[in-house]
C-alpha cells in the first residue's frame, strides 16, 4: 500500500511524506467510519434538537408560532415536546401520519380552539398535554382516535364546560386533570366512559356545589370507593359551602334534590339542564346548628323541626325546596286522613242527629197523643173518684 504510492528514493524525505500520508488517511477513514455510523444527515425539524438515539425532539422554548416541518421527524421519535412557545391555533391535519408519537407536550402554548379530530391519527399516543393554555370550549371529536391515551392534562386553561361524548374513547385513560379551569359542574355521563381512571385533579375551578354536582358527586365517590384517587374539590357556591371541600360534604344535603326532581316531572333531566338546578341552600337552612358535618344527618328528619329552621338567611326558595316536600306531603295526607275521619264523624252525626230528630219528633207526638188522651183518662179518675166519694158519702 504505502510503499507502492511511495516508490523507494535516495533522499530521506520519503519517511517524513508517508507519515503525514498516513495521519491524513488515518483522518479519512475515522470520517469514514463516522459517516458510516451517523448515517445521511439525520432528519430533525429545523429550530428543533433530536436526541442523539432519536426518540426525544424537543421544539421547546423556540418562539415558535406555527409547528415546525413535522414531515421531518425522525421515523423512531415517541416524544414531541412544543412546549413554551407561541402556538395560538392549529390545522386538522397537523399531526396526520404521526402514529408513532406516544408523547406529545403543547404545554405554554396560546392554543384556543383545537380542531375536532386533531389527534384522530395518534393511536400510540400515551401522554397529552395541553396544559396552560388558551382552550375555552373543546369540539366533542377533539379527542378522537386516541384510544391508548393514559395520560391527559388540560390544566390550566379557560374551559367551563367539559362536553358529553368528549371522553368517550380514553378507555384506557389512567390520568387526568381539569384543574385550574373554569369549570362549574360536571355532568356524571360524561365521566362515565372513563373506565380505568385512577386520578383525577379538579381542584382550583369555582365549583358550584348544587343539584348540578349531586350525580357528578356519586360518580366520583364510586371512582374513590374503586380505589382512584381526587384531587380536592372545593365549592365556590353556594356561599356557606365555600371553600369546602365536595367529598366532605354528606351526601344527604343533596337529598333535597330527588325530591325537587320529583316534583319536576322526576326524569332527572330537570336537574341537568339547569332550570331545576336548585337553590343553592345555604347551610343555616340545611344545617341550623351550622357545625359540623356530623349533625347534617338531622337534615334528613326536617319535617321534625319543619318550623324552627325557616328563618334565618336563608333564601325563602330554598326553604320552600328544602321542606315543601316532605312536610307539605305529609301535611296533605294529614289533612286527607283528618277530612276522611271528619267525613265519617260529620255524617255519624248527622245520622245521629236526624234519628234523634225523628225521634225527638216521633216522641212529642206520641206525647201530645198521650197528653190528649190523658184528659179523659184524668176525668175518668175524677168521675172514679167522685163516685167513690159519693160510693163513700152515700155509705156515710
Ligand atoms: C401521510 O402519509 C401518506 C403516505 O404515507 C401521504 O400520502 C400523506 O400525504 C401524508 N399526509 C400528511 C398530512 O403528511
Ligand atoms: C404502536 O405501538 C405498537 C405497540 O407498541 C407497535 O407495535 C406499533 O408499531 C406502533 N405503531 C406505530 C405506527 O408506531
Ligand atoms: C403559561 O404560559 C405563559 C405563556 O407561555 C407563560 O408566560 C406563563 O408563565 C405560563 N404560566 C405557568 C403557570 O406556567
């Protein structure tokens, strides 16, 4: 090799060059090698930085305002992390053919309004976030296709509703949080489809703690009794329960709802939409001893003490829906059993009455018969009497 490219000469100089030939193609073969461990320019999107085994690319931090060249993606990455930059809206297909990814991070963003079916391709999804951003309302669809999802953060964001079907298809979901949202109530069929939850975070939400939360309340004690955990609760409404936490509030002091669904029409739809949502009762109406949580099982006996507890602040509607129907119904059989019972006395009396009537009547006349005969009879004695006397005198 290097003594053929270097013929043999006479001045000495020969040693010195097949060094340096030597350092140099020593050199190229290292590129070589190089080049042939690090194949082609491995593709890794612009302003993004892929980890040295693919797996990791991480967009973050880089002012992004629109998603960076994702055709680009290495075909090996499992992590996509966008996080911190200026997103503010994103295109139905912006992450097609991506179904490798099993992490996708779009936390500190300014995403509002996420199109239906975003995700629809990401079936190896695993991890979601889209925590601190812009979302207000979610489209039904959003979530579609994402049946291995395990994990999914929506903190931190504006939403105030979480819709129906939205959740149907993370059947595998194991992690959520809604919390720091302005969320009110959520509805129980909602939640319903998320089989294998473990955790979920709520809190920070200004939680209206009435008639909308009772079957959201069963479901979630359901989810603790499994073994899942939540994150606290704490109500904003109605202004007694503030800053308490739901779990802790005793599921009697919804009772008042059934029977407020009751009288609805008792579909329970009442109490959904909101019109029998209920009064907030504030718990000087619920709870007149306002201590612990303990006496709220007095509740349940209100037509005990229907009176005594109707004053204070409470709103007049709330103690209308809190005793009305126990008390009233009760008060109306009452009445009913009471009007019954008069019913049969009034009409024992007037039959008691009219035969003495009869009688009384049957009985003057018998007397004025009696009397007008007596006459007679008495003027017969006399005559009786007379004659004896004159029997008697005449004996005389
Ligand atoms: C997805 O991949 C298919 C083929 O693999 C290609 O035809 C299509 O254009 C891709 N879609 C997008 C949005 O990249
Ligand atoms: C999705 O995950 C499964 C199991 O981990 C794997 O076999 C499959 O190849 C993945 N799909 C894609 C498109 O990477
Ligand atoms: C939320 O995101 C904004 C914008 O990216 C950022 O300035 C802010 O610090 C973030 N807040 C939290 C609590 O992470």
């Amino acid at each position: 090799m290097l003594p053929h490219t270097h013929p043999p000469g006479g001045t000495g100089l020969p040693p010195t060059n097949s060094a340096t030939d030597l350092a140099r193609s020593v050199s190229l073969c290292v590129l070589c090698l190089l080049a042939a461990l690090l194949p082609p320019a491995s593709p890794c999107p612009p302003p993004c930085l892929c980890s040295s085994d693919d797996l990791v690319v991480d967009c973050g931090g880089r002012g992004l305002s629109s998603l960076p060249p994702l055709h680009l993606l290495p075909q090996r990455s499992r992590s996509l992390l966008l996080t911190n930059n200026k997103l503010a809206s994103l295109d139905a297909y912006a992450f097609a053919n991506l179904s490798s990814l099993e992490e996708l991070d779009l936390s500190n963003n300014y995403l509002d309004n996420l199109p239906g079916g975003l995700f629809r391709d990401m079936s190896n999804l695993t991890r979601l976030t889209l925590h601190n951003n812009s979302l207000t309302v979610m489209d039904r669809e959003l979530f579609q296709g994402l049946g291995s999802l395990q994990s999914l953060d929506l903190s931190l964001n504006g939403l105030s509703t979480v819709p129906l079907g939205l959740l149907d298809e993370l059947q595998k979901l194991r992690w959520l949080s809604l919390a720091g949202n302005r969320l009110h109530g959520l509805e129980r069929a909602a939640f319903e489809p998320l089989a294998n939850l473990q955790h979920l975070e709520l809190g920070h939400n200004p939680w209206e703690c009435d008639c909308n939360l009772r079957d959201f309340k069963h479901w979630m004690e359901w989810l603790l009794y499994r073994g899942g955990k939540v994150d606290a609760m704490e109500c904003t409404l109605p202004k007694d329960l503030r800053g308490r936490d739901i779990r802790g509030v005793p599921v009697e002091m919804f009772n008042y709802c059934l029977q407020l669904e009751d009288e609805n029409g008792g579909v329970g739809e009442g109490s959904r939409s909101g019109q029998g949502g209920g009064p907030p009762c504030s718990r000087s109406a619920l709870n007149p001893s306002g201590s612990t949580p303990a006496s709220d099982n007095s509740v349940d006996g209100s037509s005990a003490g229907g009176g005594r507890e109707g004053g204070g602040d409470a709103p007049p509607d709330c103690v209308r829906a809190r005793y009305r129907p126990v008390s009233v119904r009760r008060a109306i059989g009452t009445v009913v059993i009471a009007g019954v019972v008069c019913g049969i006395v009034c009409i024992m009396m007037v039959a008691a009455a009219a035969y003495g009537c009869i009688y009384a009547s049957l009985m003057a006349k018998y007397q004025r018969e009696l009397k007008k005969r007596q006459p007679l009879m008495g003027d017969g004695e006399a005559d009786g009497e007379d004659r004896e006397e004159k029997q008697i005198s005449s004996v005389a």
